[in-house]
C-alpha cells in the first residue's frame, strides 16, 4: 500500500515509518525543506517529498497516488516556540488542506493524530473517573484548540463528503531516551514548584514520591511511542474505525510510588516523599474502544519504559529511533 504520513521525521513519525516498511508498504513523507532529521528515513527507503502543510501544492503533490494517510504532522507545545497564528495555520489550514487533497484523491483513510490535551484532566481532588472518548473536551491554548478544531475538520469531511477519517488522541508520549528525564521524578526539577519540597532540598537529587492531599500517590498515564505506534498500526485499514476516535495510551497508568522506590533503587539515589498543596496529578484513561475495535494490546508500562531506557543508555538496542 502506498502510504503518505506528515510529522515522519518526528518520535512516531519515524517509528511508524520503519514498521510499515517493514510490513511492505511503500511510505511516502511529507518533511520541511533542510529537516536535519532524514537520513535515517533515506535508510529506509522512504520517499521525502519538501513541502508544507500550509501550501496546498505541496500537499497535493505529497498525496497524489497514496491510498492512506498518517497525519501526525502539527506545530505542538515542545516544537516551539509558536505563535498563535502559526498554531492555527499549521494545525487547521494544514488539516483542511490535507483532507482537501484526500478528498480529491478518494484516499481510502485519512488518520489523524490527536491529543489528549483536549480533556481537562487536572483538576482539584483529581479525575474521579477514568477518561473515556466520551469525556467532554475542554481545549485550552492554542495548541489544543487548534487541535479540537482538527478533529472537527475530521468529522465534518466524513458526515459531509464521506472522507473515511479516523481520529487517533495520543496520550503524552515518551520515547526510550526520554523516560528517565521526566521532571516530576526528582526533586532537583521540583523543589521550586511546591514550597514543601524546598526543605528537604540538601544539594543531593533524590526520587521523589509525590502525594496529594488525601495522601494518595499522584497517579498520571502516559504511553511509549511503542505503544502509540502499534495503536496507529491497528487502525489502518479498520472499517470499523472509519468515523471514529479512539484514545491511545500504555497498557495501564502508573502511580508515583511505581516509580520512585524503583528509581531509587535502580540510580542509586535516596528517596524521599511528601504531601503536596493544590492540584494534583491524578488521572487515566479507558482504553476499552480502542481495544474492542482496533485490538489495540500496549505492552510498555512503566517498568518497562525505565528498565528499556537504562538499557537504551548503555547502547543496547531496544527496537525503537531516537526522538532527535
């Protein structure tokens, strides 16, 4: 199948490219003109077309003779910075243009990357139940405004000219060289955000355990781009996945003392936890659409992500591209 996916220099992008290379598929993409991050795409055989989203010749040339496309390409939060105006143009031009030309060219499915930035998921006391597709949306800032505005794009070319779309919302995604960075996890990168962290501070990174008002360790869900990668997988060529979205995430959501009594040990750091005022992390997602429908199976929860990232530090291979 000849398959187009904007966004392919990116952390999924690349990964997705490389597993539909290797299932046979002919993989065109979509890069900025002087990307520095192709060469592993020449690699594998991928055909680079230059181009922007925001121009509709560009866009026409890149679709024209593919029978499904993979829209992950998008300005968001870490790409930036960008302005309002470049948020809207890239995210909400760049998708109409998109499913204008997929309209034209009768593509068999457009797939677009969405968000879970769209749901508010922090609240005062935590979500009280796991988030479903169902949840309302309540878009803030640019970037998930522009990406709730997408998704509409999205339904709005399947009810009116019968674009066959599927919307995918990814949960924050992580690659195997970036679990171990995460912020949350060390009181060195906290200890200025809750006054209550600053006296335990004594010049010494500790793993941070982090509980909220009622005691309960902060609970978050997030996915390997592993896992986001086998769910875009499993969406192609679903009819029952035609007019729908699914939410994508890991195999479960992880509390805080899943990992800092782990990272302690596996770092070789002390450990310390604490209450913390105000509003906490405390959220997961229901993944059950996507399972039933797509038979989307993640198998990367956290222990898996920091064991693979140490792994990935000592120059093992673990089977996924660099994010850089």
């Amino acid at each position: 199948m000849n398959i187009l996916i904007t966004g392919i220099t990116g952390r999924i992008g690349a990964n997705l490219a490389r597993e539909l290379v290797a299932r046979g598929h002919s993989i065109r993409g979509l890069v900025w003109p002087r990307d520095p991050r192709v060469e592993n795409l020449r690699q594998m055989g991928v055909e680079l077309i230059e181009g922007s989203l925001t121009e509709p010749a560009d866009v026409v040339r890149a679709v024209d003779g593919t029978a499904a496309i993979y829209h992950l390409g998008a300005a968001f939060q870490g790409g930036g910075p960008f302005t309002d105006e470049e948020y809207f143009e890239i995210n909400v031009r760049g998708t109409f243009n998109m499913l204008e030309a997929a309209r034209d060219e009768d593509v068999g499915q457009f797939i677009f990357a969405s968000s879970d930035a769209l749901y508010e998921k922090y609240i005062p006391g935590g979500m009280p139940a796991p988030i479903t597709e169902e949840t309302p949306r309540v878009p803030k800032g640019a970037y998930a405004l522009t990406k709730a505005l997408g998704e509409e794009l999205c339904n709005g070319y399947w009810a009116g000219y019968g674009v066959p779309t599927t919307i995918l919302r990814f949960a924050m995604v992580r690659a195997a060289d970036e679990i171990l960075d995460f912020p949350q996890f060390y009181l060195s990168k906290m200890k200025d955000a809750h006054p209550e962290l600053a006296p335990l501070w004594k010049g010494e990174e500790s793993a941070l355990l982090l509980k909220d008002a009622r005691d309960r360790p902060f609970k978050k869900h997030i996915a390997d781009v592993r896992d986001i990668v086998h769910g875009c997988l499993c969406a192609l060529g679903k009819e029952r996945a035609l007019g729908q979205t699914y939410q994508l995430a890991g195999p479960a959501p992880f509390t805080w003392d899943d990992v800092s009594y782990r990272l302690a040990e596996l770092l070789e750091l002390p450990h310390v936890e604490v209450r913390v005022a105000g509003t906490p992390t405390y959220y997961e997602f229901d993944l059950g659409k996507a399972q039933r429908d797509l038979g989307f199976s993640p198998s990367c929860d956290i222990v898996k992500m920091i064991v693979d990232a140490l792994n990935y530090g000592r120059g093992e291979d673990i089977g996924v591209l660099p994010h850089g």
